[in-house]
C-alpha cells in the first residue's frame, strides 16, 4: 500500500508539473490516456543482445506447463542482472554503496534530459558525450532540472534487433559503440543534482574504454545507470518524466528494469 501512495504522489508530480492546457484533475487526464506514456523497455529474448565475455550470458527461458493444459500457463528464466534494459546500482562498482534493493523508491522517479548526439556517433561509433554536449543542451533548453536522469541518445537502440550491429565487433572482436565521456560525468555528479544517467546501449562507458571511467565516477557518487533503454528517439529533449521499477534482488548489483516515460 505505501508503495502505491509513492507511485500516486509520484503520478501527481508528474500532472502538476505539465503544462495546463484545461482545466481539471491531472490525474484523470493520465487515467483516461491524454499523457502519453512511451515504454523504453525492450522484450527479453533468447536473441537479445549480450555482452560476449565469459560473464555474458544469454537469456535462457523453459516452458514448464504450455496452454491449454488444464493448468496455469508456467515457465522459468535465466538471466544475468546486467542483460537487456536493466539498472546498474551503486554496488556494481562502488563497494558499500546501495544495491539493487536498497534503492529508495523515490530516487526511482525523475525528470528525463535527452541529450541527442545520434548524428555524432553515426559518424564515429566511438563517440563519447562531452562535457560541451551538455552545455550546449542547456543552453537551448536551460539548466538541468533538479534529481534529472540524464540520457544520452546515441541511436544505438535501432540497432536491437540486429545482435551483430549492435555489439559492432571488429576483426579483433573489439566492440565500439558510444559512451558517455569522464569529464561529462564529473560534471553531471559535480555541478549538477542528477539521480542517475542511462544510455541506448549495453554500456553508459563506450565499449573501448579499458577501466570503465564513468561506471567508477557515477556509481561512485552513489547514482545508478540505465543501460540497453529502448525508444530514446521517442522522447522530447525536455519535459518527459521517467518512471524505473527495476527488480528488487537481495544484494544485487543490478537487474532488469521496466521504463516508463511519461510524457505531458
């Protein structure tokens, strides 16, 4: 019950908070579909995207009882916390810090920043958001709003689909795909109130970087990560509101998250 009254003050903070284009209850404007709600959560499947060392593993899922049976329709699943749209919790990097399940609900919630650098990292996957990306952003839509999540649209997401494409191995099977940079992310932990940043692909560090920089600075900073989130081209620069529920593992270092945007 206590956490369905977080996830209503959380849904009224969202209404008050958008533009008024009537007058009535915000919450019947949510209720009856005038919010669009985007989902940036992609499907598990057995040929989800993995990370390709001894530590990835694919998702692996049995049919225990298959409708019509008589019996309730039952199966099981394998998976590793760090495979699909998942969150990264201050754990997974940063020893003593929360994990999955010590997350307080109300740093689950917060106003979205997309940051669109997707023609950048067409032209060089290797990309890494700069700490020049954000102020340009700010200067167009101004300051980062207050325990903001920032995510960084590399348009990797489109690539889903194609297991391949998206881990972009070379002929040394070395991946490359974007990342944040590490002078972003001491700005964004520094100079910034944020709750947490997330990313189109499998890694908030792009895939060539050797000592994971920003995973250090942010879960660091006791801040998670949202990591694989589907259908960043579907979101505004500003204005949206991001709703995570990920799983709440014992001690976990992560796990699967499903995301809402709740956009006004």
């Amino acid at each position: 019950m206590r956490q369905f009254s977080i996830i209503l003050t959380t849904l009224a903070l969202v209404t008050s908070c958008a533009p008024k284009e009537k007058e009535g209850d915000r919450f019947e404007e949510l209720f009856h579909g005038e919010l669009k709600i985007v989902d940036l959560t992609h499907p598990l499947s057995e040929t989800s995207p993995y990370w390709p060392d001894p530590n990835g593993y694919a998702f692996d899922y049995d049919t225990l009882i298959k409708q019509p049976s008589g019996a309730p329709g039952m199966g099981r699943y394998k998976v590793s916390e760090h495979l699909g749209t998942h969150m990264d919790a201050p754990i997974h990097f940063a020893d003593g810090k929360s994990s999955i399940d010590d997350i307080a609900p109300n740093e689950m919630f917060g106003p979205a920043v997309v940051i669109d650098v997707s023609s950048k990292c067409a032209a060089d996957a290797d990309y890494v958001l700069v700490k020049q990306d954000i102020l340009d952003w700010e200067a167009e839509h101004g300051p980062i709003p207050e325990r903001a999540i920032v995510l960084m649209n590399s348009g990797w997401g489109n690539k889903w689909e194609d297991a391949a494409a998206y881990k972009n191995e070379d002929e040394k099977g070395q991946m490359h795909f974007p990342g944040f940079s590490a002078e972003a992310a001491e700005l964004l932990i520094k100079e910034r109130n944020i709750l947490g940043i997330g990313i189109d692909n499998f890694s908030v560090d792009r895939a060539i970087a050797t000592d994971f920089p920003v995973h250090l600075i942010v879960n660091g900073a006791g801040k998670f990560h949202l990591e694989n989130v589907a259908n960043l081209d579907q979101l505004p620069p500003t204005g949206a509101y991001l709703i995570n529920a990920p799983i709440k593992i014992e001690g976990g270092s992560g796990g699967q998250v499903r995301i809402f945007a709740v956009v006004p």
